[in-house]
C-alpha cells in the first residue's frame, strides 16, 4: 500500500535516454545464469509533466516496487521448486513481511517481445477470456502512458475453501534494453473503494519480467507475491493452490499467445 507522503519530485525512474544503472552483466535467476541482453532501442524519457501530488506519490510506488521486483527476480538464492511439468517451473520461498510464500515461475514462449506485452498489458480487457483465474479485471484510471490503476477479482481455489479475493493495483511498465518490466503492487487509494462482496486481499511488489533467451524465444519470469487474508484456512492449502493457479495461468497464456499470432497471421494475409 502507498505509506510514502513526501514527494522527491518528478525524476524518472530510468536515466536519461530511457537506460537504467542497473548491470547487465550475466545474471541469475533461480533455474539458470542468463547472458547479458544485447541493447536494445531506449524508450523515450518519460513525461512527469501532468502527475499532481498523488499522481506523484503513486509513482515513488512504482519506483520502489520495481527495484523489489528486480531483486527478486534476480537473486537465485533460497528458492525451492515447487512444481515443473508442461515447460513451467515454479519456485517458491519465505519471507518475513507476508505470511503467504513468495513465487516465482517461468516458462518460455516463441513470439516476439512485443507480441508478449501485448497480451499481458495492453489488451488488458481480453484477460478474463483466457485467464480462467480471473473473473474481473478493468483499467479503472490512467495515470500516464507507463501507470495506471486497476481492478480484478480472482476466482474462488480450493474447492471452495479459498473465496474470491479483489485486487486494487497500481501497474507500472518500462523496458531497459531487451527486458520488459510489468510491476503490480496493491494500493489504497479512493478510485475504487472496497466491495461489500468480497475481502480485498493485497500484492506485495511483483509482476512480469521478460527477455529473449538463448534458443530464439522469449523467458517470462512472473512473480506471485500476495496475501488473500485467510487466518483460519491453513497455509498449506493456500500455497498449494497457489502452484496450481500460477502453472494454469502459464498454460492459459501459451494458448493465448498462439491465438494471438495466428490473429496476426490472418490479418497479414488478408491485407496482402
């Protein structure tokens, strides 16, 4: 949730020309050591120019949630596999702030960057058609061409044990080099107040992470990161259904992505 209520003013989150300070020398992630990206087109310096105090405010968010997702995705150490089948591994580990685990799964997937951003972010209104473990999801504001604000409703797990759950959630992307960053983390924030129909659970910083990996395709690292405020149901259960939604959503995408492709295949041959 924002807690930050001191603005340090408009400074992008990248450095000028759209490149971070990050380093690009080889990393790692918990399944393997990856190259470093070739370089890739900058993005242009984002325009700060129309946020106000609390567009402000939401933006520190995105800054810090970012540098969270980036440690979390490439620090290797403490994670344990939780499941790998279907080209899907996810990882899990335990942390101090949640008292849920913290997940991290990847898969890899023969389309371009772009073809991958595209379904992931901006053809957000399509996701409740091929995501079976969402039943609601909508962009209730746009804050810039990098951040906004959105809602979504998440199925009911566990047979029933485990209700819906809804979600406020500030979304922010950017690219450095070859790599995409989509971060999510849970606001409070009056666009949107609570329902009376379901709890509203929370995200710590997580999100999308993707790159172009060595045989031509593209990694998608996603990492889980969420509390669904359930005292009284034991964690087991909870982290067990968690494996299970992460690995369908990941299926669910592969068959959305080829869906995706084929739809530009026909358009390009319809044009031609």
């Amino acid at each position: 949730a924002v807690v930050s209520t001191q603005s340090t003013g408009k400074t992008p989150l990248l450095g000028s020309g759209g490149q971070s300070a990050f380093n690009y020398s080889a990393f790692q992630t918990p399944s393997a050591t990856i190259p470093p990206t070739p370089g890739g087109a900058a993005l242009p310096p984002e325009d700060l120019s129309n946020l106000d105090y609390r567009g402000e405010r939401l933006y520190e968010v995105a800054g810090d949630s970012l540098s969270q997702l980036r440690e979390t995705v490439f620090w290797p150490d403490g994670w344990t596999t939780e499941s790998d089948k279907e080209g899907v591994k996810v990882f899990s580990r335990a942390q101090r702030k949640m008292p849920n685990k913290l997940f991290l799964s990847e898969s890899n997937f023969f389309c371009s960057l772009d073809d991958l951003f595209d379904v992931l972010y901006r053809q957000i209104g399509d996701t409740t058609t091929w995501n079976k473990g969402v039943i609601e999801l909508e962009e209730v504001e746009r804050l810039n061409s990098r951040m906004d604000i959105v809602y979504s409703v998440g199925i009911d797990g566990a047979g029933g044990l485990i209700k819906s759950r809804e979600f406020l959630t500030l979304r922010y992307w950017t690219k450095e080099r070859d790599m995409f960053f989509i971060v999510n983390r849970d606001i409070d924030d009056p666009v949107k107040a609570p329902s009376k129909s379901y709890v509203r659970g929370c995200n710590g910083p997580c999100g999308y992470v993707f790159f172009p990996d060595l045989d031509g395709s593209v990694k998608l690292t996603y990492v889980v990161n969420c509390d669904l405020k359930l005292p009284f149901v034991p964690s087991k259960v909870i982290n067990s259904n968690m494996v299970d939604v992460i690995h369908a959503f990941h299926v669910a995408l592969r068959k959305r992505i080829d869906e995706h492709l084929e739809s530009k295949r026909r358009k390009n041959t319809f044009n031609s």
